[in-house]
C-alpha cells in the first residue's frame, strides 16, 4: 500500500489524510507542534466550495454543528451609509452541498478535522518539525526532524502553510510569501452597542481601515480591522499591547461615523494582531515524490477562500494519487487540474485589498456605484469560484 508522509496540521494537513483515506491510501501526519496547529484566536468562513470538499470526504457535518451561517453581507461606507447588501449562497445547489457559508473558529475547525481523522484511526505524531527530505535510491523519500526522528514514505505532502519548508526543499529558488501592505488586528466582545449582525457579515469601508463583524449565535461579536502599516515583526506582534493597538484603532476611525469604533472600545483585553500576506505564483509545485497544498503553494489574503482553497487541494490531490497510475504522474496532473484556478483566485483577491485601501478618489467613486452595482444583482462571489463542485467518484484523468 502506498504511504504518504503529510507535514503539516492546520487545515489541509488532517483533510488530506482523510481524503488519502477514503481513496485506499495510507498516510501519517506530522506535525510540528506539540498539542496541535490553533491559531485560537483567528477565526474562518468556510465558503460553498470548501463545504462541497468537506461533503465529499464525509466531513461536512461535524462542521456544520459547530459553525453558524454567514447568508449576506451589508456594506457601509465611512459616513454610515448603507451601500447595499450581498446574498450569499443564494438559491438551490441541486446536490448535497450547503450553498450558505459557516463561519467557526479556526482552532474550532481544527479540532473537528483532528477527531475525525483520530475516528479513522489515522495517525498524527506532534512535535515534528519537518526540516528537510531525501529520496531514497528506491525512489522513496525520507523526512528528516528537529527532533532528530526520521520517516520514510512513497511521497511527502507539505502542508506546512506559507512558512512552507517543504516549498524550499522542493525549489530552493521558490519565491516566499509577499506582505500586501496591511495588518490586521481582530478581536471578540459581547458588550458593544453596535447594531448586531448574526447569520451574516457588516463590512465597513473606512477611510483609513476596512473593517468586518459578524454576530456568533450566543450573542458574541466577531471583528477584524484591516489598515495599511509596515510589516510587523515578531517583536512587533508580541510586544504591543491591546491598549496600544486600541489606541492606533481608535485613531483610524476617528474621521467615520460607523460602529468601529464601538467594536474596538468595547473589547476585552485581548486584541490580536498579524500580517497579511498572499503567494501569487509558485513556479514549481511538485519535483515526482514531494508536493505542496494549500498555503504552501498558494495563499489569498482577501478572497476569504483560504480555508476552502486547502480543501478542494486536499481532495483533488487524493483523487489524482487514487487514479493516475505512478504518483509522479499523479503529482503532476494535480498540478495541472488546481494551477489555473487557485491562480485566478489569488488574482482576484488581490484586486479585493486593492478595494479596501482605494485613493480619495476611487473611494468616492466606489461609494457612489456600488448601490448601483449591488441593486442589479452584481454576485459577492463569482459562480466559478463558490459553485466548485467535486464529483469523488468520477474517475480522473491523467494530464
């Protein structure tokens, strides 16, 4: 039986082994910390696509009883003018697949994937920091540690998110991340006075950020601040405080007249800060026996398509692996089925950063066109991105 070696928790780690799984093949995930990926305090909205990836590795519900529906967006502009409202998976789907987005937090969404791999019998060993790879004259390949551990395997997975060691190992000339030129700071309050938005999303173009809240069941708010700033550093990060980036917030929305403000003020102690980055193009995704998903071979900073990204990636890898015969062959028709999408995802969600932090005048013209646009019926979501559908039975082809 085939062994794949997957570095890397997160999303696509524990979602490609079950989807090796259910295709006959066997996996190990490694991953590097000692309790688990869990970016405890971010949180992530599963689009269409990626419930439809979930649907087909028989993972969907398990996630649906932890998230909450996120049907529509209301924007609004730095004034407090509404600018209109965007349905979200509106209409009949005609299959199995839920077309309203969830919204969960993403140590939530681990977790799920974490137990439902563990209900398989799949094995996930901690504390295994990938730091290179060999292959062997078998045509193998051996995954070495920091801990000084070794594992051998028919083919290695990286998806070890856009840090990606295994991008490297791959192609040392592989391109890194790129900074989008904002930050993002978010956070969780229940004492806000602002107008609630549950089963939805309230986006606000700022003047000088863009902000975004939605309403958990239990009556918490759920924000994120996107501004523009240099990119911050671990020491950055880690050594300003939540008063600190309070203030700087306060300050940005200091020219609106919108429920930012009252957000922000009415957080507890803990504001969370980050980078935003995305990975436009990676020239090479495979070299026969090695192979990266997800973040690690692209990321989108804006497109909120992340998540879903990584696991309509986890399922086409395993179908190609289950159906092309040789796994450098299986390895290159993946790359050929996913390249021209998630490129054009990452394109697009370029353009949306680009809409966030517009000039002067762009912003007024935005403003004034968007009712416009959104009253005609202009989709939030192209139908070629969330309408993304995979049959797991259909046979795949060889590129």
């Amino acid at each position: 039986m085939t062994t794949a070696l997957i570095v890397g928790g997160g999303i696509a780690g524990p979602a490609t082994a079950m989807a090796l799984h259910k295709a006959g093949i066997r996996s190990v995930v490694h991953e590097a910390y000692d309790v688990g990926a869990d970016e405890a305090g971010a949180f992530v909205t599963l689009m269409e696509n990626g419930l439809d990836a979930l649907r087909a590795i028989d993972a969907l519900e398990p996630v649906l009883e932890r998230s909450f529906p996120a049907a529509g967006v209301d924007f609004m502009s730095s004034s407090g003018r509404a600018l209109g409202h965007v349905t979200l998976g509106d209409g009949p789907s005609g299959d199995a697949t839920p077309r309203t987005p969830r919204t969960l937090r993403r140590s939530a969404l681990y977790r799920v994937l974490y137990e439902e791999a563990a209900r398989r019998g799949i094995p996930v060993e901690h504390g295994k920091r990938f730091t290179g790879a060999t292959a062997t004259p078998g045509g193998r390949v051996t995954a070495s540690f920091a801990d000084g551990s070794t594992a051998e395997g028919d083919l290695l997975i990286g998806a070890d998110g856009l840090r990606s060691t295994t991008r490297q190992v791959i192609d040392p000339d592989a391109p890194g991340p790129r900074y989008t030129g904002l930050n993002t700071v978010f956070g969780y309050t229940r004492d806000s006075s602002a107008p609630a938005a549950p089963d939805g999303y309230r986006m606000i173009y700022g003047k000088r950020s863009f902000v975004g809240y939605t309403t958990a069941p239990d009556g918490e708010t759920w924000w994120f601040v996107n501004m523009p700033g240099p990119e911050l550093t671990r020491a950055d990060i880690t050594g300003t405080t939540s008063d600190q980036w309070r203030e700087r917030l306060l300050a940005l929305f200091a020219q609106d007249t919108t429920p930012a403000a009252d957000l922000v003020a009415a957080t507890g102690p803990t504001l969370i800060s980050s980078n935003t980055y995305d990975l436009p193009r990676l020239p090479v995704w495979q070299n026969g026996t090695m192979v990266v998903i997800g973040d690690a071979a692209h990321a989108a900073a804006h497109a909120g398509q992340g998540g879903s990204m990584a696991l309509e990636d986890s399922v086409i890898l395993a179908k190609c692996l289950r159906d092309v015969p040789g796994i450098p062959q299986a390895l290159k028709t993946y790359e050929h089925l996913r390249r021209d999408r998630v490129e054009r995802v990452v394109a697009l969600s370029a353009r949306m950063g680009d809409d966030k932090m517009p000039s002067r005048l762009k912003r007024v013209l935005r403003d004034a066109m968007m009712p416009r646009l959104l009253e005609r019926g202009r989709p939030g979501t192209p139908g070629w991105l969330a309408g993304h559908r995979i049959d797991w039975q259909a046979p795949v082809g060889a590129a």
